[in-house]
C-alpha cells in the first residue's frame, strides 16, 4: 500500500507516469463524491486506477450539500422505501464502521404548533417511528442515533433558543447524521484511494473517450496527451453528458444562507420548518463549527446552460431564492432575521436524471449507472450519502464490460484515513481532532517547526497555519483556492476569504 499522501510532488510524478504510456484497469472521470468513491473502491479491489479532475476534488456538486448523512425521512414519506432503506444503510456504514470521525449524531426539532394540529403531529409521528424502524433494520445502533421522542417547549427552546414560542405545543425530535464538512469526506476518499494506489490527478481535464484512449489536458502546464485505459467509469455529474452525449439529465438548484450562530442563541439541534404551500418540503436551519448556520435547501429547475466545466465558477445563489429561505425562516423563529444577517451564501447543482415529473423537486433521487455500445460506465444522479453504493455499482459494471479481473468490494468495512479511536490523543487541540480524527496529532505536530503554527490564521478565524500547511503537503491543495474554498471551507464567508487570503498565500510561497 503507497501513502495516502497527495501532493503537487505527487501529482506531477504520477501524470508523468501515465503521459509515457502506462494503461491503467480504470479511468475515473470526475473527482467529487462519486468519483473518489470509484478510485477507493476500484483501487481496494486490486484494480490499477487513475482519476482525474478538470480542478480539484469536491470541485462541483459534492461541497454544496447540506452536509448530511441522512437516513432517507423524505423518501420515506414519498413512498420510496426502498431509496430510504438504502440511505439509511448507507449511513449506518459510515457512522459505524467507514468514517465516524467525520459524522456527528444531530438532532433534529421539529416544532408542533397548534395551527398545525394534533392529527397532524400524530402523522408526523407515525414517520419519525417508522424511520426509527428503517435504522433499526438497517443495523445502525441506537448508541450511534438514538430514537426519536417527544418534547417538551422547554427543551424545545433549550436545543433551539430562537425558536418561534407562539403557538408551540412541544416538539418531536429525531436524529440524523451530520458531516464535519463534505468537502474532507471527498478528500479522505481520495486519500485512501492513494494509499491503494490510485493515481489522484486534480487540475486535469478529460475529453470524451476514444475507445480505450482518453485524451486529457494538464491544466497547470497546458500539455495535451493521451491516457489508456481498459475501461472509462464517467462521474463527471452535471457535466456528465458532456462526456456521454446519450446521457439526459435536468439539473436543479440547491441554496444555502450562511448566518452567525450566535444570531440564533448557538443553537445545538438543527430546526426543521416546513415549506409554504409545499408537500413533504422542508426548510432546514444547520448549527455548524465556529459559529456558523446553514439554512437550506432550495429545489429550482436549471434553465440555462450548465457552465462548461472549463469554467471554475461556482453556481451563484438566485435572490428570490435567498428571499424565500428568509421568509420561511422568518415564521419560524422570535429572532428577527434579516439581508443584512447573511454573511454567505452558496449553491450547487444536483444532477438528477431526467424524469416524467414536472418539478425537479419530484424528480427521483436514485442513481443510474449505464453502459454505452463502446464500454463507456456513467454513473449518474443519487445522493452524497449513497455514494458508497453508487460507486460499488459503476465498478461492478467497469468490471464486467472490461472483462477485469477483481476482488470484490471491500468499501462497507474498509475505514477512511482519519478512522480510528482519538482516546490516545489527550492534549491535541479539540478543534482538530473533530475535523482530523486520528490524523489530528500529525497535524498538531506541523507546529514541532514553529510553535506559532497553532496560532488562528486571522482574527476570529480559527483555521490554523498548521492546517494550511498540512492541506498543501497531505491534501493535494495546489493553491489558496484549494485551501480557502475546499480543505477549510473559510470561503463560504467571503469577508472571512478576504483577511484570510494573504496568509494562506504566505504560507503556501514560503514552501511546503
């Protein structure tokens, strides 16, 4: 086993490798969730693997999310129980076995209001019981999510202090599970795909495959050449029919408010709030680290063109969107919430099979993997926290086309970097060790060169200079982008970007 080390050092020998003509069992298009997926379930099984990205991992879609690892509630109640039996397997696997440093049990306050009635509360019920069932059959223990109940207005307050008073009645509180960050769970798949042996190639961009040849273009240098490969798994997401033409998707729009967490008294549970004039939608208000709150989602239809992928842009949030978070926002909570509290927000791009359905919103979140007449594998639509079983699909299928040879999929057992007990690392900073797990004493240890290392990067900003550096010699950061925006997500507060930036510059010029 190689390390799970990347590195621009890195990066640079392995493409070199692959541009003098070493063929590989399987090219991954794509290194968000899905595709970094591939590359560890593919690699883990003994296949040789190289995957590519035309910027950097969880680039696109997998670092808009809501940050969850959610067990299917909402499909539950659309009926889809099989979808919501598979999402809450897929998350007892990573709460339990594959990445527990980097999911946390959140609960969740649903508030019962007297509009809204007792038959109301009483379904309501009904649901929750029934997706404490689905984590029962799936395996997950109540110690790792405990089951839901019913609250009193005071507690409801407790876990929630800006929740709205008038009318409450009480709560009903459930739990799901909650990301550190989703941008570091694509960053630890990647990274112990490297440590199997795959070849992680960011700031590469893929053109559609010929045959078992794919031609690709090194964005750093701007040198063109070929890789070959036995079999081409497509996990390009919503530019996945740039690279499979046959491929029909209809993406839509997710948004999310940044507010402080202070605003809403710091709450500990997150508040859901149902959406007006919808059935089975929900708002969602996230408490996050270092005082921030998430409020989510919308679900708009993408009209226009998505951006071509040579395009780094970031979709940027609609203002009807961000008015419509507010107002449902606004019903919900005794704290005034307003423009002016918003201090970032960001979208992303689903990218959802097209369907019958008239809504995105309807549109079924099941992933499809096909198989072109030329052996092309695409992996398709899902969701962030059935990746694992998406990518065990696209292999088995990249397996099968290519005739490989392979041992069968490890990834329901096989633990992350990071993975492991923490109880040894008495001392280490808590802060690190939540977004690090095991690792975290290694980068506590970046500061053994310089005591100051440990020191906040910015005021009010508590991302350390040890971790910059530990992104740029560990995590593949090529530059402050990398850093700001994907391994330490300061970016979803632009005024906190902008007095981060020049000491991330400094740090990454000063040498890795």
């Amino acid at each position: 086993m190689s390390s799970t080390s990347l590195s621009a050092d890195r990066r640079a020998r392995e493409l070199a490798e692959l541009a003098d003509g070493r063929t590989v069992d399987v090219l991954v298009i794509g290194l968000g969730v899905t595709g970094a997926g591939v590359a560890l379930d593919a690699s883990s099984r003994g296949l040789s693997v190289a995957a590519v990205d035309a910027h950097d991992l969880a680039n696109g879609t997998s670092r808009w999310s809501s940050k969850l690892v959610h067990g299917g509630l909402r499909y539950l109640a659309a009926g889809e129980l099989g979808l919501a039996y598979e999402s809450a397997v897929e998350r007892g696997i990573l709460i339990d076995r594959t990445a527990p440093h980097l999911i946390r049990p959140l609960p969740f306050v649903l508030p019962l209001t007297t509009p809204a009635g007792r038959t109301g509360a009483a379904v309501t019920r009904l649901g929750l019981l029934a997706a404490d069932g689905l984590r029962t059959a799936a395996g997950t223990p109540r110690s790792a999510l405990p089951g839901s109940r019913r609250v009193s207005s005071a507690e409801a307050r407790r876990l929630f202090p800006a929740i709205r008073t008038r009318d409450l009645r009480g709560a009903l509180v459930y739990w799901d599970g909650q990301l550190v960050d989703d941008a570091r769970l694509v960053v630890a798949l990647a990274r112990t795909a490297a440590g199997h042996g795959a070849a992680i190639l960011t700031r590469c961009r893929a053109e559609p495959p010929r045959g078992g040849i794919v031609p690709l273009v090194d964005v750093v240098s701007g040198r063109r050449f070929e890789i070959r490969a036995r079999t081409v798994v497509n996990a390009a997401g919503v530019w996945a029919d740039r690279i499979d033409p046959s491929v029909r998707l209809r993406p839509s729009r997710g948004t999310h408010l940044v507010l402080p967490a202070r605003l809403l008294g710091n709450p500990t549970a997150a508040l859901t709030v149902p959406m007006a004039g919808a059935r089975n939608r929900f708002a969602i208000v996230l408490p996050q680290p270092d005082d921030r709150v998430y409020v989510g989602l919308t679900d708009e239809p993408v009209n226009e063109p998505v951006p071509d992928v040579a395009v780094p842009d970031a979709p940027v949030p609609d203002p009807g969107e961000i008015s419509f978070l507010l107002e449902t926002l606004r019903g919900a909570l005794d704290t005034p919430v307003g423009a002016d509290d918003v201090v970032g927000a960001f979208a992303g791009l689903r990218p959802l099979l097209a369907g019958a359905a008239e809504r995105t919103a309807d549109l079924s979140r099941r992933h499809a993997v096909r198989t072109s007449p030329d052996g092309l594998v695409t992996v398709v639509g899902g969701k962030l926290t059935t990746y694992r079983r998406m990518a065990r699909d696209a292999v088995d299928a990249a397996v099968a086309v290519g005739r490989l040879r392979a041992g069968p999929c490890r990834t329901a057992w096989l633990p992350l970097v990071g993975a492991g007990s923490t109880r040894t690392l008495a001392g280490v900073p808590a802060r690190l060790v939540a977004r690090y797990g095991t690792e975290a004493a290694a980068v506590a240890a970046v500061a053994n060169e310089d005591p100051a290392l440990l020191a906040p990067i910015a005021d009010g900003i508590p991302v350390t200079a040890a971790e910059v550096l530990w992104a740029a010699r560990h995590e593949g950061a090529l530059d402050a982008d990398d850093v700001l925006d994907r391994r330490t997500r300061i970016g979803l507060v632009p005024a906190d970007r902008e007095r981060a930036l020049p000491a991330v510059r400094a740090l990454l010029a000063s040498g890795t």
